[in-house]
C-alpha cells in the first residue's frame, strides 16, 4: 500500500551510454515500470504476462480469480485450489505470523463494512491441508484479501521470470514499490529517494515498499480493533524480497514503530519518531 511513489534514479546512474529495455504498463490498478539494460523485449513483456496473471489469481475485482473463488465459499468447507493460489495463501499467513498479526490478509470483513465485522478476521482462523492442497475459511463472512501483500508477491514472480533467463540486473517499479535485481553496471545499486531522507537510498537484490494515509486517508484498517490507521507520514520497508516489504510496510504503519522481529531495514517518514533499523544479517 504505498504512500507515495519512489523516484529511482536509474537513468542518471546507468549513464546515456547504455542501451535499454524499458516498458510500463497498467496492471493491478497502477503503473508498472521494468527498467533493464540490454534485455529483449520479448523477455520484458514476458515479465509483465506473470504479473498479469497473477492479477487474474489475487484480484477481488475478478469474479473468477481464485481468491474470489475462495471467499465466496467461506463457511462451506474447505475449496481446492491450485498449487500456485496455495502458496501465496501460505505466504500471506506465514507473514501475518512473522509480523504478529499486524499484517493479516483476512482483513476483508473489516475493510468492506466496518470494524462490527473484526469477529470474522484471524489470520489464524485459515485452515491449510498441504496433502489435499485445499484451504478453509470456516466462517461465513470471512474472506482474503491480497491489497497488501499482491504487487510484491506478482513483482518477486515477475522477476524470478528474468532471473530464470539469466537477467543480471533490473529495476520494477510497481506503483512506487520498487524490486531491484543486481546493480546498474560499475555501481553499486540502483538510487531510490525516499521522502525524509536528504540522500538517495543504494538498492541491490531487494525491495523498497511504503504503507501511509496520504493517498487514501483511512483506507488501512488495524486487525486489531477494526479502525482506520490515521496518522502522518509513512512507514518503508527493505527487504530481499518484494512480498515481504509489502506486508512488513503494511505491518510497520500499523504499529508505527519498528519491532524486534522485523529483520530488514525501516525508514520512518516525519510524523513518527524512530530511528532506521539494520538487521545485522541484511542483505538490503
């Protein structure tokens, strides 16, 4: 859920002598952005097909995507899904479990009518059987919802389709989320500003995502009373992976600080008074 679109500076540090392979398109709602040096057209516009699939999968807008398929059975037993639909579903629970339920992807109740719904939300209500592969949302009224935790599970598929054909280096920018592969050649990383901070951010092998009220004011809702998250500024997240700055952005706007269990780095913009945090094992 970004507050506000990241500038990467990719341009300036890859130089005007450098031949690329740049393309955007409207996905999930927003502009997504591939930035990649010398790398066919054909392989970019295959990146974009991943991400357009996993569109048709997440989106609560498609009444035939899987997850609408799932919480439209709510409350009937559990729904066989395919193997793909099912490891997101435990990639968006295992991160409500790392973040303390901060992040919980079965706020839906909550963000569709109101906190008298929040006795329908508990990520650990979901109930996963990996031998039948099939999911169960046990209550009626229960339901799934991907907004925080998609563009950066369909961003790390997206590249893992360039990883897969030998892309050394690459930047997405999937309305303000940014996922950097490699580095532009002779530096270090790729330059991301980010408001708040005076110098540009160096990204290398990870993800830069914001949670904040600017855009949509009320539009997070707290799993844990049900209410809109009304303050200033914004919370980022890096990390190596897109799907879990996405979440952790989410989880760390929700409780404006950063908690021992969060093992990337975080960046608060003005309005909530921390420090940046280094894990010590990091990648970012």
């Amino acid at each position: 859920m970004p507050a506000f679109l990241f500038l990467a500076l990719a341009a300036n540090a890859l130089g005007a002598d450098h031949q690329h392979a740049q393309r955007v398109r409207q996905i999930m709602g927003t502009l997504c952005e591939i930035d990649a040096p010398d790398v066919p057209v054909a392989l970019i516009s295959a990146a974009f097909a991943e991400i357009e699939r996993w569109d048709r999968v997440l989106s609560l807008y498609k009444g035939a995507s899987d997850v609408s398929v799932l919480n439209h059975a709510a409350g009937t037993g559990p729904v066989k899904v395919s193997a793909d639909f099912y490891a997101a579903v435990e990639a968006a629970l295992r991160l409500a479990r790392e973040t303390d339920g901060a992040f919980d992807p079965t706020i839906l109740p909550v963000l569709r009518d109101g906190p008298a719904k929040l006795p329908l939300v508990g990520w650990r209500k979901v109930r996963l059987d990996p031998m039948a592969r099939t999911v169960e949302l046990p209550e009626p009224g229960m339901g799934i919802d991907f907004g925080g935790i998609g563009k950066g599970w369909a961003l790390d598929k997206a590249a893992g389709v360039l990883k897969k054909a030998g892309v050394k280096r690459a930047l997405f920018n999937f309305g303000g989320q940014i996922l950097a592969i490699g580095a532009p050649e002779g530096h270090e990383g790729w330059a991301v500003t980010i408001p708040g901070r005076a110098e540009p951010l160096l990204v290398r092998d990870a993800s830069v995502s914001a949670s904040g009220d600017s855009e949509h004011p009320g539009h997070i809702k707290s799993p844990f009373d049900g209410l809109a998250v009304r303050r200033p500024g914004a919370a980022v997240a890096v990390l190596p992976s897109a799907t879990e700055a996405d979440a952790w952005s989410t989880a760390l706007f929700i409780l404006g600080k950063t908690p021992p269990s969060f093992r990337g780095r975080s960046f608060f913009d003005p309005g909530i008074p921390t420090v940046p945090h280094t894990h010590k094992g990091g990648r970012s």
